[in-house]
C-alpha cells in the first residue's frame, strides 16, 4: 500500500519467468472477430461492459474506515458537534480520549438537552452509523464504477481445449480460438508489462488498507486497481485467463491493438 515500498520491477520480472509460451482467445465468427484475426489485432474493450459485473470491485472494510474518519477529524468532529449545544469539558476529555466522539458527544446532547433515553439515543445513534456508512458506500460504488469505465482489458485463456470456453465465448462451439505465441514478443516489449494473470479467490480484494493509506499519509497508489482487475472469483477459475490491462484512464480509447504473433486457428 506504500507507494515508497512498491518493488515494481521484481514482481515483472517474477511475472516474466511464469509466462506461458501461448496464450488462446475464443471468438464468435462474427466480421469484427474475422477482422481482428485477419489484422492480428485484438479489442481492449472497458471492463464495464464484460460479462461479470464484478469486473474490478473492491471490498470495502467500513469499520476500519469508519474509525480512522474518527481518528483524523476528532478535533473538527468536537467542535462541529459543541458550538450549537455546548458540552462541558469532562465530555470533551472523554470524546477525545475515545475511538468515536461523535457518539459521546452526540449521546450526551440527546440526553441533556432532548431528554432522550438510552434506548433512543442508541437507535439515534445507529442511525447516524448507517448515514455515514451510505454516504461512504456510494462513493466506493462511483470510484468503481469510473475504474470500470476509464480501464482497457482484453482477456486471454491459457488452453484450447476448455470446453466452457468454446461454449460461452465462441458461439456454442461454432466460432474460432486464436493462438498467440507470445514468446515472439522482445523480452522488452510493452504488451508482457501489460499482460497480467488472473488470480481466482472466494472473497473480492480488499482495498481497505490502499484507502486508509491515502487518509493517512496523503498518499495514493494507482495501480492498485491492476490487482482489483486481475483478482476474480473461484467461479470463473475455469478460464485459466491472463488479461491485458491498460491503467491509463479515459483519454485511452477502447481499440483494436496488435499482437502480431498469431500462429494457429483451432475451429
């Protein structure tokens, strides 16, 4: 999550030594697809309109999140919350020394000057989690989906011979798959640094600890999203997929890119 820490080149150089001679893609015998074969060219489409809406999702650990938010605006928090309804300096002591001061704050006011209860005050309170939770929420979702827009992918199998493969992806087995020799490529070239393999997991990735360090320190690491959008679930484990993924953002259109290695066509 450190950007300081980040050891780029060895983990290409890691991902070089594991590359597969070949890689394969399946395809309808469609015009576009026929035109992609006849020009060695592949489509980098946005993750956004694939076929798994969970394309680059992240998960998002709130109470983490929730705590350092209350950890770095605990001043602010305080004085936000006493300048209407001032509270004495005992309240303010221990909303600093606690984990979430808007809650003994907010807790103290809606009992002295509300004449709220307990078990009011704890629903008032509860409520006030879900708000921030939403408003949290609703920012994680427009994030993902502006990744999902502004990222470029193409995905690649490392077999011919899946037959989920040929059914989903190549017209009920009646399309093509391409084979890629992409040992071709220079050891140099640019589409080996942007070639990625897709790890399969139960859960999504979590991005908790990427968010926090920019909280924190101020500072962001833009390619983690290459993890998000190389991270999918065990359900998809069957494509055995490698991907290019093109974190340069929305002024990169999607396009017909070169592969110039093919050398086989299964049908």
């Amino acid at each position: 999550t450190n950007v300081d820490d980040l050891q780029i080149e060895v983990a290409q150089s890691i991902k070089m030594s594991n590359l597969p001679e070949f890689l394969y893609k399946y395809r309808p015998a469609t015009d576009f697809a026929i035109y992609n074969l006849e020009t060695d060219t592949v489509w980098l489409n946005k993750p956004s309109e694939y076929n798994d809406p969970f394309e680059f999702v992240e998960y998002l650990d709130f109470s983490r999140i929730n705590l350092t938010l209350n950890s770095l605006m605990k001043d602010e928090l305080i004085s936000v919350l006493t300048k209407q309804f001032p509270v004495p300096d005992n309240i303010k002591q221990q909303a600093m020394n606690s984990d979430f001061p808007m809650k003994i704050i907010a807790g103290y006011q809606f009992k002295e000057f509300d004449g709220r209860n307990e078990k009011d005050i704890t629903k008032i309170l509860e409520v006030m989690d879900d708000v921030m939770k939403k408003v949290i929420i609703d920012r994680h979702i427009e994030k993902i989906k502006k990744i999902q827009d502004n990222m470029k992918v193409c995905s690649f199998c490392e077999s011919p011979n899946q037959s989920l493969m040929w059914s989903h992806y190549a017209d009920n087995h009646k399309g093509f798959c391409i084979e890629y020799n992409i040992s071709r490529w220079l050891p140099n070239d640019v589409r080996k640094r942007i070639l990625y393999p897709v790890v399969y997991q139960k859960d999504f990735f979590d991005s908790t600890d990427h968010l926090l360090s920019q909280m924190e320190k101020g500072v962001f690491n833009n390619l983690y999203p290459i993890i998000s959008g190389s991270t999918k679930s065990v359900e998809w484990e069957y494509e055995k997929e490698w991907r290019f993924i093109f974190n340069i953002g929305d002024s990169f259109p999607k396009q017909n890119y070169p592969m110039n290695c093919q050398t086989r066509i299964f049908i």
